[in-house]
C-alpha cells in the first residue's frame, strides 16, 4: 500500500524545521530480521506435533526466548494458544516485552515472560517445549545437558513435545566468516574459534550497516558443538522414550537446503546441515 506524500511546507517553515538525528539500529531488530522468521518455526513446531500426537498444540514453551519472538507469533497463529517464555536476561525480555508483547493488543494476556533460568522453569505443563537457534548449546557438560533435557521432560503435559533444532557438518568446525546481504545492512556469521577436543566453539554476529559502520559482536555464542547422536543419546538417558529426526531436503536445481523438514533415520553427508529433533517421554 502506498503512503500519500506529506504536505509541501512553506519556506518558514523548512527554517523552523531541525533535522532529526537518524536513531542508531538495534541490534534486536537486526536480529529478527535476519536471523529468526517466527511464523515459520510456529508452523514447523505445529507440524512436527501433529505428526507425532496427531493433533494440534495448544501452549508453547519458548526456552531462551530472547525477545519473545516466537511465543508472539504462537499465540498469532494457533487457535486459543499460549506461550511462556523464559530467558535469564532481563534487559532482552523487557525489550521484547515492549516491542513485540505489548503490540499484540488483546493477544498479550496470552503471553507470560519468566526471567529465570531454564532449569527453573515448571508450571504450567506444555504441549510444546521449544530451544531453537542451538542456544541448548550454552550447556557445555554432558551432565548440564542431561540436567536441562530431564528438567524439560518434567514440564512437558502428557503429550508434550520437546523440539530442538542442531546444525552439523564439516563446515560447522572451520573458523569462517559468511556474509549474508539484506535490505539496508549485511549479516555476518562469525565463526572465530573451535577446539576439536573439546567441541567447544565460539561463534559471533556483526552487523554491517548502510552507512558504512560495523556493529561488532552484536551477538556472541560460546557453546559446545553437539553431535546429532550426542544430543540423541543424551535424550534417551534423560527418560524420553523415543527420539525423531527431521532431515531438511535438497533443492534439485540449487542443490541447497529447501527449508522442508520431514522424518528421516539417514541423512544426507552434506558438508553443513540444520534438523529438527523431536522428543516424547
């Protein structure tokens, strides 16, 4: 839709008239614009619940939520659905709070927002729990992880869910920097170190702006680099009785990823891949 121009102002008034300072980007908003699309997790989540409980989701849980992006978009797009999210970083929660809650109008009583850690996290059981953008990966230790995996299990209802997504593949170990070009500023994906060893990795996002500067280590991640089988094993011995994989296909013409993700026990040896994992107790 078209925005009429604003009236011709008179010659005075163009001397009255200050030029206003340009606010600075944020880098919240650079973040949802380039790396999360809220409304495709929800409808990934929705499918991947129905498929294994044969009906729909009601209440999300959105571990590491951040801004609240995607439990905003839940309570938008599933029928009488509500969301909890839960982020130990208070400044970004009241962000998200101001910026995407409260814009929800009638919707927002639908979303609450705890600031506390993940481990804390009980009350009300979900239909689905949610750790999206690897930020499971914070837990560095095998026994961390079990702790979050066992804790989630626990709040899941009767037939919760807990969906998790991973990347993997040679390209996930080298130290390499990837630029990906959007409307008015460039994202870059940053990975610095990475300790075979360990599995340890450290990874950044900087934002190139249009007027030339760079937002540096807007965004930093210091994780463990789980394996697919890591993370399986792991669930298992946390008291989930089945584990389901869902394998992104490949674009016959570009031969990248098709951003289509469906139940698969062998997946292609690609030298970078993204799944979703699915877990029921």
């Amino acid at each position: 839709e078209k925005v009429p121009p604003p009236m011709a102002s008179s010659k005075s008034e163009k001397k009255r008239k200050k030029k206003k300072k340009k606010a600075p980007p944020d880098k919240h908003v650079l973040y949802q614009e380039s790396v999360q699309n809220a409304d495709y997790e929800v409808a990934n989540f929705k499918k991947i619940y129905k498929k294994l409980r044969g009906k729909s989701p009601r209440h999300l849980r959105e571990d590491f939520c951040g801004t609240a992006l995607i439990s905003c978009a839940w309570v938008r797009k599933i029928k009488e659905g509500t969301a909890q999210g839960v982020d130990i970083d208070a400044p970004t929660l009241a962000w998200g709070r101001e910026r995407n809650v409260a814009p929800l109008g009638d919707l927002a009583a639908r979303v609450e927002l705890l600031n506390c850690d993940v481990l804390e996290a009980r009350e009300p059981a979900a239909d689905v729990i949610a750790a999206v953008n690897f930020s499971y990966f914070v837990f560095k230790q095998r026994s961390r992880l079990l702790d979050y995996f066992r804790a989630a299990r626990a709040s899941l209802a009767t037939d919760g869910v807990l969906i998790l997504d991973i990347y993997g593949g040679p390209d996930a170990q080298t130290l390499q920097v990837e630029d990906t070009r959007y409307d008015d500023f460039t994202y870059v994906w940053d990975q610095d170190k990475y300790n075979p060893i360990t599995g340890e990795t450290v990874c950044h996002i900087h934002f190139r702006l249009a007027s030339g500067k760079t937002m540096k280590k807007a965004f930093t991640y210091d994780w463990r680099l789980w394996s697919l089988p890591e993370v399986r094993d792991a669930l298992l011995d946390a008291g989930f009785r089945e584990v389901t994989v869902f394998w992104e296909g490949t674009d016959k013409r570009t031969g990248e990823g098709n951003s289509i993700y469906r139940v698969s026990t062998k997946g292609d040896n690609a030298t970078s891949w993204i799944a979703y994992v699915a877990a029921t107790a």
